[in-house]
C-alpha cells in the first residue's frame, strides 16, 4: 500500500478543490498524465479541477478497489462535465495557436489511455458553420487506385476539420485527412519510395503514423500545430494491407473522430489478376444530434460501444450500392481494421477465400478460409473466385457489428 500512499495523500487533498468548479482559461489549458504514483502535468500547465481530481481518482480506483464508490459524491454529472468540457475546449482551441512544436504530444503506451485533455475539442464549430442539410453523401470508391508510375508518390496532405454524410439523417463534426473519412486510399509497391507532407489547418495538433513506415516515430510521426507542416519520407518493406492514422496523443481520440486510412502496399511481383477492393472497418462514437450534426463522444470510446460499425466511413453503403464483379473474376479485399478498438470477424456469406495472406503476400498462403479475425490496427489481404452468380454478402462475422453497418453485397453477375 505504500507505494500508492502519495496519489491517495494528493487526492484526498485535492476532493475539497473538486467541490468548486474551475475552468480553463487560454492560458491554461489542462493535461494531466497519470503514471507511476503521482498525477502530474505535461505539454502544458493548469491547475487541478474537478475533472483532473476525478481523472486521478479513477487511475487510483483501479489499484484500490471500492474507492470509485466511495469517492461518486465527488463526481460531477455527466451533463455538467460535458458542458465544462466544450468550454474548456474552446478556450484551449485558442490557446493552441501558439503552442510551441515541443509542447505537441505524441503517442506512448501512457499517453494513448489516460490523458484528459481539454485542448482536444470536438470538431463541432466547424461544423456548425455548414448547414446540415448541405452536406452532401457520397459512396466511398472501394476500388484499389494504381500506384505510381515511377516508383515515387509524393503526398501533401491537410489536416482540418469538416461536416461528413454518413447516411440519410447523419452528419459527423469530424477530424479529417484530406477531407474525408476514411482518408484517401494510398497504393504504392513494396521498395517504392512516398514522400509525404502534412499541413495541419486545424486548431488543436495533429500527426501522421504509417504503419507500412519503419522510421523513427518521434520525428517523423509528431505532432504539428495550426499552420504547421511535418515531412518525412519512407520506403515500405514489406506488401500488406496497411493502416494510417493520427498518433497525436491521445490516439483513441484522434483515431476515433475520423483520423485513418489505408496504404496498400503491393508485392514486386504481380500477384494474379483481380478486381481489387479496399475495405476499412471502423467504429463511430457519437453524441445526440445538435444543429443537425453529431459530435464524436470520448467517453464512448473508453467505453467501446460503437454507435455504427462500418466498412469505409458509412454504415451500409455497400447495400445501397453494391460492389459489382463478373462471373470468373478473381476478388482481393484489402482489409484494413481502424478500429480504434474492436476486431474485424470477415466473412462473405455462400463464399470461402481460396488464398488469404496472413502476412506480406505472396508469401505463406492460407487456403481455404471461412472468416478470420482483422485485429484493430491490423491488415490482411483475402482472395476468392467468383464462379457462382448471384448477392454475396460480406459482413464483420460479429454480428451485433454487422447490425450497425458493417456489411455490404458483392453482386457477381453472370
């Protein structure tokens, strides 16, 4: 017990504070990391509040159980910290502005699940200043783009905020790359070389993490501020399904507010012809509708229980508009899984995968597979011929997943 007397000293002191609301100022933004045996400030500096009190109390609850009971008195409800937690993201947003590049957060193992920030704000203002009913749907084009010509792509991307349609009566304030959730598919061949640029034209940080890159992350993945630009340049090693995402801490939150895609890295060798497919899953976590769009909820995330499950950013987009190939073609999905959180049990219903690649293909095929398991932030590439006509479902064999969205229709037509 002793080595977690010093968080129990600080927090019993700090449950007087936590009576008396205190909100950020732009000056004083709040992180708060919780490690080891003490709560303490990083990236930038405040001072304690409600949320920081119950923050620490929750880490402690973990190592003492009974104590989150004991200590509910001092929580404030949830309305209330969602209304202290908008505010204290708009003031923070501003702040930002001139946060210093060193001040930025990156990801680590400490930073992904216990930092509560309040200068990470949902994207909501920005979406705000789009009518709802403007924003436009659009089918995400599963089809895999043809990589460079020359063995070279060069990316400049922009980070910003923007209003997405993921059905009829949902608008997302999301975080996006490029404008777009999932962003864009990224095609290149093992050993070519990408050369990428990001902007950041949001006001809270952003990054970029590859996981086709083997780079140093604390340089080339970190984390840049309104108006500020990151570059790097890689060349993937090995073929596979790939995921990108923002790793600007914390990671579950940039993640699951829009903020991934995949790259497609394929083998020097042609693999066999094929109609060639991208599927991402990922999860939404949202909050009620307000002037027609719906924000991403944080709280959600921690708690994993998904709003909608989706292939490439729209519940059910594929059975409004299937995916059409012709009898004898040869299909390859590229699977990515974004998560943030949950597998992906992929499945085609009346089908089996003739070849799937469990690792970078052509290398160590596995025949013929039923379903298999896509973890979160994982790839996998899955390959069948399809000789039989007719509406073959592909689904996320977790079914209460594929009921929010994540299912689609491949039409073979004779």
């Amino acid at each position: 017990m002793t080595d977690r007397a010093p968080l129990l000293s600080s927090l019993l002191k700090d449950a007087a504070a936590a009576a008396t609301p205190r909100s950020s100022t732009p000056d004083e933004p709040q992180v708060i990391v919780l490690g080891g045996d003490a709560a303490y400030p990083i990236g930038f500096h405040g001072q304690s509040n409600r949320r920081t009190f119950i923050a620490r109390a929750s880490a402690l609850s973990l190592a003492i159980p009974g104590l989150g009971a004991a200590l509910s008195a001092c929580a404030p409800d949830a309305a209330k910290t969602a209304r202290d937690s908008a505010q204290a993201g708009d003031a923070a947003a501003a702040g930002m502005k001139g946060a210093a590049a060193g001040d930025l957060q990156n990801s680590s193992s400490r930073l992904d699940t216990s930092v509560i920030t309040a200068d990470h704000a949902h994207a909501k203002a920005a979406a705000d200043s789009v009518s709802a009913a403007n924003v436009q749907f659009h089918r995400y084009d599963p089809a895999l783009p043809p990589p460079p010509a020359n063995g070279v792509l060069k990316l400049n991307w922009r980070a910003y905020s923007r209003a997405v349609r993921i059905d009829n009566s949902t608008v997302l304030a999301a975080w996006t790359f490029e404008g777009d959730v999932p962003g864009p598919i990224v095609h290149v061949r093992e050993g070519d070389t990408v050369e990428f640029t990001l902007t950041n034209d949001d006001s809270v940080p952003h990054s970029m993490d590859f996981h086709a890159a083997q780079i140093d992350p604390k340089q080339a993945f970190r984390s840049v501020g309104k108006g500020q630009s990151v570059t790097f340049t890689f060349k993937p090693r090995f073929a596979g399904a790939f995921m990108y995402h923002c790793g600007t801490a914390p990671v579950l939150m940039h993640i699951g507010s829009g903020m991934y895609g995949a790259i497609i890295v394929s083998p020097r060798a042609p693999l066999p012809a094929a109609r060639e497919f991208v599927l991402v899953q990922s999860e939404y976590y949202l909050s009620a509708a307000v002037n027609g769009t719906r924000a991403f909820d944080y709280q959600k995330m921690l708690n994993t229980q998904p709003d909608f499950m989706v292939f490439n950013g729209r519940p059910n987009q594929y059975i409004k508009e299937p995916i059409r190939v012709k009898r004898g073609d040869r299909v390859r999905f590229w699977v990515v899984n974004c998560g943030p959180t949950h597998p992906s049990h992929f499945h085609v219903v009346g089908e089996q995968f003739d070849t799937m690649y469990l690792g970078a293909p052509p290398g160590a095929p596995i025949r013929g597979v039923q379903t298999w398991d896509v973890p979160a932030g994982g790839g996998m590439v899955f390959e069948l011929v399809c000789d039989v006509p007719g509406e073959f479902p592909f689904v996320n064999h977790g079914f209460g997943h594929a009921q929010k969205g994540a299912i689609g229709f491949l039409i073979v037509e004779a």
